[in-house]
C-alpha cells in the first residue's frame, strides 16, 4: 500500500524542517510555502529548495514561490489566530485540490499554554470546514501538528537525531549572507543550537 502523500506548509524555518524530517517518506511529500514577509523572504524561500533537494521532494508550491512579498517578517509564526486560520485554510485548499489526505502544519507553541490553546483551537475549527466540504470521493486531509508541543530545544534535537544537518534552515530576518546573530530570531534558535551542542 502506498504511502499517503501529504503536504506539507514549508517556510524553510527549523520546525519546518523538523516536521519534514519525521515524515515516514518525505520524498513523497509536497511543500507549500505560504506568502513572506519582503525582507526574508528570498532566504527562507532558498531554505525551502535546499530542504527539498535534500528529501528529493517536486518543486514547491504555493503563494510565497511567486515571490510575491507582503508587508511585514518571515511569516515563521503568525500573530493572530485569524493569520494562523488564514494560512490554514489555504493550505488545505491545495492540499484538497492535489488530492493530498494529509496536511502537515509546523505550527510551534512550546510551553506556552495559550498559544498551544489558540493552535488547536484553529486546527479543530478548520478540519471541520474541510469536513463540511469533504464528500465520499474526496474526503477531508487529516491535519497534523507534530511539533506543536515542542520547545526550540526539542526541535534542534529533532532534527539532530534524524540525521539532517541544521543548514537546510534559515532562522534570521535579515537577507544577509549568514544568519546575523543579532536579531530576536537569531538569538532564539542560536542559544537553542547552543544548549543542545554536543559537549
């Protein structure tokens, strides 16, 4: 029996990567990147075709390929559950339309009880749209969130133990040639690489 494809939301980010590398058959899978924000945006999308080359994974799909910036950060984490239901629903629809049965959402919340709440919340809400949608021939891509739960230190041991080296991501806001260390996303996933560095 052939595995089910699956989609799978892609922003190039370190629990993107994470999702994708506990995939059974990540080859089998499609990426879908959502719109980003203009600054990091051409990183973040060469992130995605690096991760892609690596899975030997299609070409990825999705708004933020046409390189079509919106206002704003890397689109990593949205700041609002109407943002986050946004992205979903619109990943759903290609992943309905590809014939997808499953979609992969890398949402994170880590220990903050709220978020993960909110998160669930908006999973709940939109499979049940996409159920109200579904019939007998097509029905409904199962939702997953396999890193929700996951502080930044799971997922860099995440993707440690899979064997997939950390440079398939970028983490920075910035379009520079390295991540620049400074800014509030670089300082979170550096001292995560740091606390889970071998000694």
């Amino acid at each position: 029996m052939l595995t089910p494809r699956r989609l799978i939301i892609s922003d190039g980010s370190l629990p993107a990567l994470a999702a994708l590398a506990l995939q059974d058959r990540p080859d089998q899978a499609v990426l879908w990147v959502p719109a980003m924000g203009q600054v990091a945006a051409p990183r973040c999308l060469a992130a995605v075709a690096r991760q892609a080359e690596h899975f030997g994974i299609d070409r990825p799909v999705g708004p933020g390929t046409a390189r079509v910036a919106v206002e704003g950060g890397p689109v990593r984490s949205a700041s609002s559950a109407l943002e986050d239901a946004g992205l979903l629903l619109a990943a759903l629809c290609t992943a309905r339309i590809l014939r997808c049965s499953r979609l992969v959402w890398p949402c994170q919340a880590g220990m903050d009880l709220d978020r993960m709440a909110v998160l669930h919340e908006v999973t709940m809400c939109a499979a049940h749209l996409a159920d109200l949608d579904a019939s007998p021939s097509r029905p409904a891509p199962e939702i997953r969130t396999p890193v929700l739960d996951c502080t930044d230190e799971q997922i860099v041991d995440l993707i440690a133990g899979s064997g997939v080296p950390t440079t398939l991501a970028w983490w920075c806001d910035h379009d520079t040639q390295r991540p620049c260390g400074g800014c509030d996303s670089c300082r979170r996933w550096e001292s995560a690489l740091r606390a889970t560095a071998p000694a």
